[in-house]
C-alpha cells in the first residue's frame, strides 16, 4: 500500500518557541492531506483540511494563526505549531488522499516543556 | 453536527472468545466507514473499508458490518488472540475525504 512518512517522529520543545512537522507522500500524489491531532486517552480530532496550492480549510475551533498549514506540492504538507505551549502538547497524525483512500502517517509527538 | 460513538469504551475478553465491537453515527450521508487499530503510542492502521453502499467487509477474522439507515457499523473479531489488544476506531467519511472518528473501543485480550 501507498506510504505516509511524517518527521519529527517525536519533539520536546521550550514554550513558546516554534515546531514545524512534516507529512510526505512517498509513493504517490496527495491533492488533499489532513491533519489531526490526539489528547492522550482521546480520538483522533481533525484539524485542518490541507489541499495543495490553496489555503488549508480548518476545523471550527482550531486557531488557523496558531497553527500554519502549507502544501506546496503535491507530495509535502508542514504544519506549524506557533509559539507552542505546553496545553498544545499532543500526538499530531497527518494523512494523505490517493483517489478513494486515506493513507495515515506513524504521528509526531509533541511534548512542549 | 456529525456525531460517532463506540461502544464499550473498554472491553476485557480471555483468549479465544468472539467478540463485537459497536459503533453508530449520526448523519447516514456517509461516503464510507473504516475501523482502524491502534497500539499504544503508535500511528494508525486501517483495518476494514466499507464503502457507503456495501453491507459488510472480510479479513481473516474480522468481519465489519455497515447498516447506513440506521447509521451502524459493527465489528466482529472472531477467536479473539492477545495480540488483538489494542485500541480499535471507527471512523466515517464524506465527500472531500474528511474523516470523524469515534472515541474508540480499548480491548485487552487476556491470555
């Protein structure tokens, strides 16, 4: 099946500082990536609706300043926690369309001190 | 807003046993249904689709079942093994590809 990669695999960083995660596609091309994000002992919550060369569409609630989405091609989606706090510790999970199927990536965690 | 609950949020089962694991959702416009498993600590990993117009999937000893009017999916796990254990999901989508997930069915099968 179609591979989903995603690096950092896992991440510690100071408060307020920046993190930038990247999900690529790597056998195949995305139109469409999502990302999500886990609360430990909680579901998946999606995030945003990434498509490739337009803004990313987000979820009600998600503060789209916060968190940068850009797809600037076909196979690389970023998403950008911004002066990260230690609340928006958590496991962010991205996946990738290819027509009718959804490939997920292994997750970053996040842990901001 | 649409809505995906699971049921039971836990389930402790001895080796061997069959056993379902439920979910319903609320909008039955649904493009199609999967139910993943996670371990702990990991990704994702696609167990079963079914698409919108589909009654049922197989895969060795899973079985998942889809009544969209009733807004249902069923999973059966049949001779349940230890290494079933883990968190299973469930997870509807629309058109565009926008997936809502239930909380999950955290299941330990006890040896």
């Amino acid at each position: 099946g179609a591979v989903v990669s995603q690096h950092p695999s896992w991440v510690i960083c100071k408060s307020g500082t920046s993190v930038k995660i990247e999900c690529r596609s790597l056998d195949f091309q995305a139109t469409t990536m999502f990302w999500y994000r886990q609360f430990p002992k909680q579901s998946l919550m999606l995030m945003a609706t990434s498509n490739e060369g337009s803004k990313a569409t987000y979820e009600q609630g998600v503060e789209k300043d916060k968190f940068l989405i850009n797809h600037a091609s076909l196979t690389l989606s970023t998403l950008t926690v911004t002066s990260a706090h230690p609340e928006d510790s958590s496991f962010y999970i991205c996946s990738a369309r290819d027509a009718e199927t959804q490939y997920f990536g292994p997750g970053t965690r996040l842990l901001v001190l | 807003k649409q809505e995906v609950t699971q049921i039971p949020a836990a389930l402790s089962v001895p080796e061997g046993e069959n056993l379902v694991l439920n979910c319903s959702f609320t909008d039955s416009a649904i493009y199609n249904l999967q139910w993943f498993r996670q371990d702990p600590g990991k990704g994702l990993t696609s167990l079963l689709l079914i698409q919108s117009s589909q009654r049922e999937q197989t895969s060795g000893r899973l079985n998942a079942s889809l009544d969209k009017s009733s807004g249902r999916s069923t999973l059966y796990i049949a001779a349940s093994q230890p290494g079933d254990s883990a968190t299973y999901l469930c997870a509807v989508s629309f058109q565009g590809g926008k997936l809502i997930f239930g909380q999950g069915t955290e299941l330990s099968v006890k040896p």
